[in-house]
C-alpha cells in the first residue's frame, strides 16, 4: 500500500483526494472491515466483468444487491454462489435494459424504498457500425450515457430518501478523445467512429456526476472513473485485428492481458470505493483512477490518464443534462 504524494486538481482548486490504495488493490480490500448491512445497492450490468466483482464486494459487505441487467438468467450463478456466502447481504436480478427508456421506467416504477448506493457500470464499447435504438439514438451513448441518466434522475426519490447516497459512473480513459458533441451526438451528420461514439458516451458519464452536483443538498454524492484495463466481455466487438493491435491477442487467437492489465477484482476497486469507503464521504463531482482521484488534464497534453477538462466543465454538466431532460420527453 501507498499514498499518493498531494497534486493540486488544477491551479485555484483543491488537493486531490487521494487513498492509501494502490492501483492493484481489490474491490474487497478497499473496503475491508466496511459493514454495509442495512444499505441497499442497484449495479447496473452486474452480472458479468467489472460489475459483478462490485456486485461480489457489496454484497460481501452485507449490503443488500440489486443487480440489474437485461439478462436476469446471466446473473443467477452470481446470486447462488453469494447466497452461500455467510454475512453476505442478499441478492437479487432485475430486469434493466439501458438502451430501451420502457425499461428503465419499469424498473424505476418497481423500485421500492430508499436506495443508498447507485453503481452505472453497465456498458458497451465501440460498436463497429452506427446502430440506433428505437428513438433514433445512437446505441453508446443511449446504453452508457442517456439510459442511466434516465434511471438515475427516476431514482432520485429513492436516492434523496436514503439520505446520503452516493452515485458511482464507470466511464473510461476512452473519455479523454471525445468531448460530448453538442451539435450531432448521434452522428446524423459526422462520419460514424466507434470509438468516438464510445469517447463521447463516457465523457457524458462523467458529466452527468458534475451534473449531479444539484443534488448536494439531498445528501447525494456522484463521482467518475477508469476502471483501467480489463479483459471482459466488453471487447466483443473489437475483431481479430483490433486485439492484436492492442497486444493482447497472438497470431494463434490465443487471448492474454498485458501486464498492465487488472483483474476484473481489481478493475472493480475504484468503484467498490467510491460506493461504500468512508475515506470519500462527502466527496463528489470527482472522477478517479487507480482507486485515486486524477488531476485534470488539456487536450494539448495528449494525455493517457487523468480527467479532461472537457468531461468536468459545469457549464458543459449543465447543458448536457438539459440536453438530456429534453431528450427523454421527446417521444
Ligand atoms: N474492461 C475494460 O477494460 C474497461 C475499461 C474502461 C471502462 N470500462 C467500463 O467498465 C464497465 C463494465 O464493463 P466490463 O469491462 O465489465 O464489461 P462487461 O463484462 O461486458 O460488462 C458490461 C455489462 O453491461 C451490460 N449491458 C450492456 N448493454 C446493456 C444494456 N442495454 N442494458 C443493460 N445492461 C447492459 C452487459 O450485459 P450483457 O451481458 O447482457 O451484454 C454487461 O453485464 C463498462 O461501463 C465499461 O465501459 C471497462
């Protein structure tokens, strides 16, 4: 373990929050000794990757788990394997759909008491083609971004009752390439990039906790992150030669993490300790990487880590989620 020597956000703001973890702890370890009994939990996307290791520590910690995914059935070895678990809070599926607004307000509608702890973690990642959902939205952004926008201002009776809850986004250093595009978010009228429409979505991640920061007064806190590198089911739709431009796949189709690489484990600490560590009580609008929060970063850095200035600017926050508002009203 160690602790990060102090950096400045940027020049007039604060010292950066920083933990005594590194960047290969564990979901479990940056909460160990932390009892969530009694607080209840909704991972999106938690059956599988980054999201059921955060389902794995909540729950561990006696919290009580939602997870919700579009396949219930994916998740149901999850819940069997932690309904063994002595201590371990209970666990349960619900269906959530992110790309389909009637299932989020199904699952909304269903949701009942206060909710503590909102994990957006559900995502996919650079689809090869321009696909749009039913609404004409293009299908990164309205899983990653609009999606949860949609159940998290839902939630917000749920989360404003519980007093003092907290959201976590999962975004992506992907986010660093992509300011979110005012004028043609779904690519109406620019040539369709996958892994700008992915950028775009994740930078809309983490404007929607500085977004969030209007809630303060309930209670609620929302921070960002980088999970970092993991292999998972995200990188199903990079075909062969992607991932071997990426090194992780050999000429004999042979898939291996780089060194670099987490474990799905330890991808999911810095969301496990945003959720529910009480070294960030009080902390939000922040965005962290390797279970510490990243300084601020320029496009003319051409930077590899930290936050853009991009993805934090309240202005931005704030046109975004009116641009959001009115998206979901539109039919
Ligand atoms: N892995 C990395 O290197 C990496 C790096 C940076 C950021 N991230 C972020 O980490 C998060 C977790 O990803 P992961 O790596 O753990 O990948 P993963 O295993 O593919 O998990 C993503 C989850 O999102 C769910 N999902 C996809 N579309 C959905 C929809 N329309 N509605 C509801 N759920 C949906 C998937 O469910 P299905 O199984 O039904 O598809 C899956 O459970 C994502 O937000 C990703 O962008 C990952």
């Amino acid at each position: 373990m160690t602790t990060n020597t102090p950096a400045t956000r940027n020049a007039a703001d604060h010292p950066l929050h920083t933990t005594p973890f590194t960047a290969r702890a564990d979901a479990r370890e940056v909460i160990e000794g932390v009892d969530l009994t009694g607080r209840r939990a909704v991972v999106t996307g938690g059956a599988s990757g980054i999201g059921a290791e955060t389902v794995r520590a909540l729950a561990e910690a006696g919290a009580e788990v939602t997870v919700a995914t579009r396949r219930p059935e994916t998740a149901e070895p999850l819940v069997r394997e932690l309904a063994a678990v002595d201590g371990a809070g209970p666990v349960r599926t619900a269906p959530l759909d992110l790309s389909d607004l009637t299932s989020v307000d199904a699952f909304v509608r269903n949701w009942r008491g206060p909710l503590d702890i909102l994990v957006a973690n559900a995502g996919i990642m650079a689809l090869p083609e321009r696909t749009l959902t039913s609404r004409g939205w293009e299908t990164q952004l309205a899983t990653n971004y609009l999606g949860h926008f949609a159940l998290a201002t839902g939630l917000h009776p749920s989360l404003r009752a519980a007093g003092s809850a907290r959201i976590v986004a999962v975004s992506s250093g992907a986010h660093l390439n992509a300011p979110f595009d005012f004028d043609d978010p779904h690519f109406e009228h620019r040539p369709y990039d996958p892994w700008t429409a992915y950028g775009q979505s994740k930078s809309a991640g983490v404007l929607l906790v500085a977004g969030a920061r209007r809630w303060a007064a309930d209670g609620i806190t929302a921070n960002a992150l980088n999970p970092g590198y993991v292999l998972t089911n995200l990188q199903r739709h990079l075909d062969d030669d992607t991932m071997r431009a990426f090194g992780v796949m050999d000429d004999d189709g042979n898939v291996t993490p780089l060194p670099y690489y987490k474990t799905p484990a330890q991808g999911a600490a810095t969301s496990v300790l945003l959720a529910a560590s009480p070294l960030l009580e009080g902390v939000t609008g922040r965005y962290f990487e390797d279970n510490q929060e990243a300084p601020i970063v320029t496009d003319a850095e051409d930077p590899t880590g930290g936050v853009a200035a991009h993805a934090v600017d309240p202005a931005a926050a704030d046109r975004l989620w009116e641009y959001a508002t009115q998206a979901l009203r539109t039919p």
